[in-house]
C-alpha cells in the first residue's frame, strides 16, 4: 500500500477524473478509446493523452495499440478512487499495514472515524468464468469488467453485513465505495496464525 499512497500524492484533479471515465468505460469496453476517455472526463483529447502517459509511468493503466489506441485500468489504480472517495468522505484519514490477502479480497488497516479494516474485493481477477457461475450476484449473465464483478460483490457483502449488524456478532460496516468496504476493526489473534495441540477443543 505504500507505492498506492505515493501513487495517490502525485494525482491531479485531471489524473482522477481519467481514472474514474476508464472505469465508466469498462462497463461496455475492454480498453476504453482514448476519445470515450476524453469525452467522459471533460477534456481536451491532447490533454487525456498527456495525463494517460503520466498514469502509464506510475502503471496504474494499461495501453492497448493492436487495434485501436484504448486504455484500462486494474486494481491498484481502482484502489486508489476507492480511497480517494472514502477520503473525502473522512471516513478514512491514513491508510496502513496490509493485515490479510486472499485469492478474492486485500485487507488493510486504516484510521479514520475509527481504527477500521478496509476490504478491497478481487473477484474476478483469477478464474473469472467459474466465479460468474458460483455467485449469486453475477448469475444474471451480464457480462461485466473484472472491477465491476468486484464492485457488485463488495455492494453484496455490504448489504448482508448491514442486514445482520448488531445481531450477529461480525464487525460493524462504516462505508462502501466501489469495491472497498470499511468496518471496524476487531482486534485480537488472527486465525491464520493461531495453532492448536487438540482442534476439537476449539469448538466450544
């Protein structure tokens, strides 16, 4: 997470403005035409193009020239639009250690209204066609970019943790944005870490 919080210091309003008009493009593009790009965001196309190499050397996108000249971005780059809208929601101030990583979600410690765990979703990103047949919110058969797969599954997850908070007893959710969800954070041992003489004493 550090090179992202370098990465997001070095951002204008412009480099923003790209990045959220590619993720509005991927909803119907693999790589979003530079002119798709331009028109979005509300600039000049020689301006678009200029910001998009800048975003290219801090490789937060990827450039497409076989065919036609287009662009994309992937997670670290929807990482960082995350953490900028949760920003200026002051949901969250700092950003800290990486605490848990999977093959579908990055979780990372973060200050903000309160010592928080921010869930970043990765579905999709690997064995995209098994994930769209096992999960409920993407058995609709729309065709959808790995980020938007994640984005529906980070709005899914929100929604239960929402339904079940203070019933259950899981960590209360603060904010959803895109693909990221902040809740708090419990603090204790982590199970990954943890090992046992005797497992069947664990059930209690």
């Amino acid at each position: 997470m550090a090179n992202l919080a370098q990465s997001f210091l070095k951002l204008n309003r412009d480099d923003f403005a790209i990045l959220a008009s590619i993720e509005t493009g991927m909803r119907t593009h693999e790589w979003v035409p530079l002119a798709e790009v331009a028109s979005i965001s509300g600039l000049a196309p020689d301006k678009a193009e200029y910001r998009l190499r800048f975003l290219s050397d801090l490789r937060l996108v990827s450039k497409e020239t076989q065919h036609y000249l287009g662009y994309r971005m992937d997670f670290e780059a929807y990482d960082i639009l995350a953490l900028s809208d949760l920003a200026d929601r002051r949901v969250v101030t700092s950003i800290g250690d990486r605490i848990g990583v999977g093959k579908e979600s990055v979780v990372h410690e973060a200050l903000g209204v309160s010592p928080l765990a921010i869930k970043f979703h990765r579905e999709g990103r690997t064995s995209f066609k098994h994930v769209r047949r096992v999960r409920e919110h993407l058995k609709d058969g729309s065709r959808c970019a790995w980020i938007h797969a994640a984005r529906r599954a980070a709005r899914y997850e929100f929604s239960v943790m929402t339904s079940l908070y203070p019933q259950v007893s899981i960590p209360r959710p603060i904010a959803l944005s895109r693909h990221a969800i902040a809740m708090e954070l419990i603090y204790g041992s982590q199970l990954n870490q943890i090992t046992v003489s005797n497992p069947r004493n664990a059930w209690g």
